[in-house]
C-alpha cells in the first residue's frame, strides 16, 4: 500500500512545546506525570517530541507528511512559518496578543530545528499516518492531541470524516486517558456548526465529551478544546 501523504493545502506547522501548553490548557508538570506515551496528531513539524522527553515524556508523532525525509517535511514547515506570518497579519484576533508575531515565529523556527534534529536521530518516533486511520493498537496512548486539522479544514474534514477521526483518536487513547482536539473554528474564525451533533453521535458510541474553556494566555480571551473520553472513565485532571 502507498505510503499517505498530506494534502497540499493542509500547513506543516512547528509549534514548540509552551504553545501546546497553551493551546490545550496542559502543564509541563502533568506532561511529566503522564503513566503512558502521548500521540501527536497530526505532528507536523513540531518541537514536542524533542522537548517534551527532557520532561520524561515519551511523544508519538502521526502524520502523513512524515513519509517524506525530514529536511522536505522542515522546507514545508519553513513555507508554512511564511503562511502564517501573512494570517497574523490579516486576522491578529486568531493569533498571539499584539506585538509579539516576531518573537512567536521565532519559537516556530526553534521548534522546526529540533523536529529537524530529533526525527532524524529517532524516526521511530514519527509514524506515516493519515487520519481517520492510524496504525496503533487500541489503548496505546495515556493522551492524544489533534491540533489546527479536523476543524480547521472543512473543506477537508467533513462531518462524517471528522466522526470517524474523533472515534479513531479515541481508540488508540487509554480508556483512563483523553483525547484533546482543537481549534474548534477554521482558519477564519467560524466555529463548527454541527458540533453539538458531532458530540451526539460521539456520545452514542460511548465516548463522552466535553468543551473545556480556558483564558488564553497573555491577554485573558476564551480559548476552547474539545476533550473526549470513553464514558465510563472520569478526566485524568492533566492541567494541574
């Protein structure tokens, strides 16, 4: 079977671990405690799996673009960090507070050095996968992020295909660990409309869900993540 590859309109972002904090509403220290290895999907360019070992933290990233060599996956990254420079620009409301679209791409640059770095010493830690399918056992992760995808892209993610992701990131996830997704808007601001049926059909197959709000950090505005769980467990409390 041919190898997934990313869709070209999807970006290869490289955000570095203090915006996965911030974006999920978790904590080094609770990153530290996790009992079992985190998925990261997608992962793209990402810093996370660099950093957050110095924690103790073992990170799986899943994503298409890794069945390309890294420096291809980095030259992606890099035409992305452009892309988003051009977003902040045109809707700063979506973005870091005003005044810092320079020191925050620059943390992007850092995180790209590192995934370039990392993915090549440890390639096992990068797995070539395409949602809503993923090669991992049920149960295998003690938490699961998916960042700027399932609903950043509805022109890619359709209600049914998000479904089917949603329950597939629920899968690999430990039946005591979460699923956190977000954002729950695209790339201009809209919030999903079918959400709360999304969180229905999710809820018919067991899974509970939550939208867990958060002041942003720096300037105090709602952020929202969507966490998941299988109904019968209570949340792990990760942001302590």
């Amino acid at each position: 079977m041919a190898a997934p590859t990313r869709t070209p309109d999807v970006l290869v972002t490289s955000r570095p671990l203090d915006e996965y904090c911030a974006l999920f509403d978790l904590t080094r220290a609770g990153l530290a405690a996790l009992p079992g290895p985190l998925l990261d999907c997608p992962g793209g360019a990402a810093g996370l799996a660099a950093e957050a070992r110095e924690l103790g933290c073992r990170v799986v990233a899943a994503d298409p673009a890794y069945a390309l060599p890294p420096p291809v996956v980095a030259a992606h990254a890099l035409a992305a960090r452009s892309s988003m420079a051009a977003a902040m620009a045109e809707r700063p409301h979506l973005y870091p507070p005003p005044g810092r679209p320079g020191s925050y791409l620059r943390s992007w640059d850092r995180a790209r050095r590192l995934f370039t770095a990392d993915s090549a010493d440890h390639p096992q830690r990068y797995v070539a996968a395409l949602l809503p399918r993923l090669p991992f056992a049920d149960g295998t992760f003690a938490l699961t992020l998916s960042g700027y995808l399932l609903f950043a892209y509805p022109e890619l993610f359709g209600p049914e295909r998000q479904l089917a992701a949603l329950v597939e990131l629920v899968r690999v996830t430990s039946p005591e660990g979460e699923v956190r997704v977000q954002p729950l808007h695209d790339g201009y601001g809209r919030r999903c409309g079918h959400l709360d049926g999304l969180r229905y059909a999710l809820g018919e197959r067991r899974i509970a869900s939550e939208v867990h709000r958060f002041p942003r950090p720096g300037d105090g505005r709602t952020r929202q993540v969507l966490v998941l769980r299988a109904a019968d467990h209570r949340a792990r409390g990760l942001r302590g």
